[in-house]
C-alpha cells in the first residue's frame, strides 16, 4: 500500500529525531529544512542537527538523574540523536557530550541514507497547505518570522519568548597549564571521561571579585525596541546577568569550587572556572555556564583576566538570540496536536520544553504519534511515570498556561512514588531518584510493547 508522506517541518535535533522514527516505522517522510537557502542568527552550517549552544547532553547516570534517565528511555526507542551522541561522544566528567560537527555529521548522513526520507531544502513560509495531512512543526526557539506569526495567529495566542545566550570556545593550546588544571568535580567518571575531563582555572577571593566587577561594568549588546522586555530562560542566564543578582551568586552557580582541589596548592579555590571539551580532538574548549551578552572586545577583556585564561585565543565568543516558542499547554493537545489545526503537530524546543535531549524526545514522540496515524494504529503515548511522559505531561496541560516558561526534565514532573525503606519511612533523595527511575524504565517496556 502506498502511504502519503508525513512532512516535518526544521531539522534540528527534534524535526531529525521524528522524521528518524517515522521512516523507521515504514511512513515514508519529507523533511524540510531552510538552511542553507536561509540561515538563523545562530547556526553556523546546513548540517542536520547542528548543536549551537553547547554540546553537552548533561549527565548520563539514567539512576539519579532526570535527563540521564531520559537518555535511557531514547536508547531504548533506538534514537537516532542518541545513537550518534554516543559514537561522537568526548570526555565530559558524568556528562554525555559530544564533538559537535562529528554528531552533526552523522545525523545527517543516516537521515540522508534512508529510502524513506527526502530532504527538501528550503523555507516553509507561513502554514503548511492544506494538503499536507500530518505535519510536524520542529523549527525550534529560531522559528522564522513568516512561519511564526501565522502559527500565532492560528492558534490566538502571542508567542512567548526569551533570549538564549551562547558561551565562548577558546582554543585549548592558548590556556595556561602552568595555572589550569584538569580534573572532574569530585573526580567522576563518565560516558567517554577519565576523572580528568574539565580544564580548571582557579580564582582567589581578590581575584574572583575583580573579575565579577569587570563583568558588571563591561559594554552589553543592546536589544531592539521590540526586544527589551522579553524574559530571560532561567536555564541559560547570560554570566553577567546572574552576576548582578549577588556578587557571590556565581560561586554558587557556574563557578563553585566544590569538589575540585588545586593540585598547585592543594586546597579548593575561592572560585574556577570551567571548560569543557567541544571536540573529538580535544583542541577546542567551551567556558561552560559563561553565557554571556557582552560585545565582542569587552568578552576579550574580561575573560583574559582568569588566571590561565590571560592569553586565551577565541575560536568562538559568545552571543545572544531571541528564542520563541508557543503556549503549549492552551494550544496542543495530548498528542501534541494543534488543537485548532489538528493535521498540525508540534516538537522540540518551540513547545516549551528546554534543551537538546528534551527536544530530541518530543520529537520522537511526535514522530511515533503521526506515524502510527498515518498506519491506522491506536495512538499509545507513555504515561506519566516515565521521562516521556513527565515532559508530555507538562508540556500539554500539567503546566499552568497562565505562567508557562520552558522546562527541563526533572523529577519534580514525575508522579510521586509511595514506597518507604527499610525504617518505614518514605523514600528521600538518591533512594527516591533511584525509585523514580526504576519505574519509569519498567512502565516504558510496557508502553514500548504496547505501542508495538
């Protein structure tokens, strides 16, 4: 039987993670993607699921961690962003990160050697024609603006929007050994790591509040009119912004020393930065947590002053965009369904969700949704107990519409487990994460076979 093709819409981690699982069920899919025909403020390539702000999948342990446990459930769906995360993976203490042109790469060559998948190249300029009777929307937090205002006006709401800040890459030859050091917080091992897989600069207590005095008083880049009161993504505060909460609040964020000791001295810094390995060959570092809006010269300045830093060489530095996305809880439904366009699906990042492996996880979703509607299957979404399900659960109603802000996968989305320990009382900390997730992997196989 010949079936129609499911278009989606933006090949990013999502619209390559759904259009991976259609063609995997047998629904043949176009994926649309504008670049290079029209690029983003932020992308760099025409690449298939080109990472622009880090490339970092964060931590990795699926037992005491949401998103690790998310890694897990996408594992066991045979994601593709998965898959090509772990065959590109760089050493990153308890995180999964990955050499972003290698993971790009990858995605792109097994979305382009699939029989089922047509890649077109080329912008999708308002709503989709009616004839197209299943489409994914996955254009992500850079929708483009022909395409965004008319999902705006269909769905009568406003889109929402926050400004997502881009941290510096310095080339790893320019740091100061003699200075730096390398080591994992507390010496953990991860997915690809050793202990050692973060170069530390330390700061003294005259050190770290020069620096934070430098921040603050440094030229910032200036918002147009139409921008300067759209909110900041908690998740992604600009180093400076948070700077300005509190001259300690960044001892306590990006540059807390805990479990980290100063081979030099022998003791724990006052404050340190860190980086972390951007590529395979290890000649690349990104600053992480140093997001920043600072003009080019100022992030220049004010970065060289951190001891090992003061010759630093910048392959990148850092920058700001504007990111949008929809009031998903009012506007989809629990498939993620338009509810005033039902043919409309929606995935990723413009549905309110935040990061690479939670928009890569509703694409997946959304792509296993149309391809059983297109297949005549009954619709089995996961239920609430798994990873899956929390961010579903959230993103299409469990989140108050009145206040709704983009969420990362935590085990606050998860229904509560009613099992005590040994003493009789209620599981608490490592013992309930643990709980959590052992019952969210047993209730996926289910769903897994059920779906199936």
């Amino acid at each position: 039987m010949s079936l129609k093709p499911v278009h989606v819409i933006g090949a990013g981690l999502a619209g390559s993670e759904a259009a991976w699982q259609i063609a995997q069920a047998g629904v043949p899919v176009v994926l649309h993607e504008m670049r290079p025909v029209r690029m983003t403020d932020a992308h760099k390539t025409d690449g298939c699921a080109e990472l622009v702000c880090s490339n970092s999948f964060r931590s990795d342990d699926a037992q005491n961690n949401a998103v690790g446990l998310l890694h897990e459930e996408m594992r066991r769906c045979q994601s593709l962003i998965m898959a090509c995360g772990d065959k590109t993976a760089v050493p990153a203490g308890g995180a999964l990160a990955v050499d972003r042109d290698a993971f790009s790469e990858k995605v792109t060559q097994a979305l382009h050697n699939h029989p089922l998948i047509t890649i077109d190249r080329g912008e999708v300029a308002g709503l989709p024609p009616e004839e197209w009777d299943s489409v994914i929307i996955a254009t992500g937090p850079l929708t483009s603006p022909a395409l965004a205002e008319a999902i705006r006006s269909l769905g009568g709401e406003d889109q929402l929007a926050f400004f997502d800040a881009i941290a510096p890459i310095v080339h790893t030859e320019s740091v100061d050994m003699n200075k730096a050091w390398f080591q994992s917080r507390y010496d953990k091992e991860g997915p690809a790591g050793t202990g050692k897989d973060y170069i530390n600069c330390p700061l003294e207590r005259d050190e770290y509040y020069a620096f934070v005095d430098a921040l603050l008083s440094a030229e910032k880049t200036e918002f147009k009119e139409w921008e300067k009161n759209t909110p900041y993504f908690e998740g992604c505060m600009p180093v400076e912004v948070m700077a300005e909460r509190g001259v300690d609040t960044l001892r306590f964020g990006p540059m807390k020393p805990v479990g980290l000791t100063n081979p030099k001295t022998g003791k724990r810094p006052y404050g340190v930065v860190q980086l972390r390995q951007d590529n395979a060959l290890g000649s690349l570092y990104n600053m992480v947590g140093f997001q920043t809006k600072m003009k080019y010269a100022e992030q220049t300045r004010v970065f060289r002053m951190i001891p090992g830093l003061e010759d630093a060489q910048f392959a990148r530095l850092g920058g700001l965009h504007r990111n949008t996305f929809i009031n998903s809880p009012r506007l989809l439904n629990h498939v993620l369904q338009m509810k005033a366009r039902p043919s409309l699906r929606f995935a990723g990042q413009i549905t309110g969700c935040e990061g690479y492996v939670e928009s890569a996880a509703v694409g997946l979703m959304a792509g296993r949704f149309a391809a059983a509607e297109r297949l005549g299957r009954d619709i089995v979404y996961p239920p609430a107990t798994t990873a899956f399900g929390a961010i579903l659960h959230h993103i299409t109603g469990g989140a108050n519409a009145e206040t709704f802000q983009p969420m990362n996968v935590n085990f606050g989305l998860f229904p509560d487990i009613d099992l005590k320990n040994p003493k009789g009382k209620p599981l608490r900390g490592a013992e309930r994460k643990q709980a959590l997730s052992a019952r969210a992997l047993a209730d996926l196989d289910v769903w897994l076979n059920s779906a199936a």
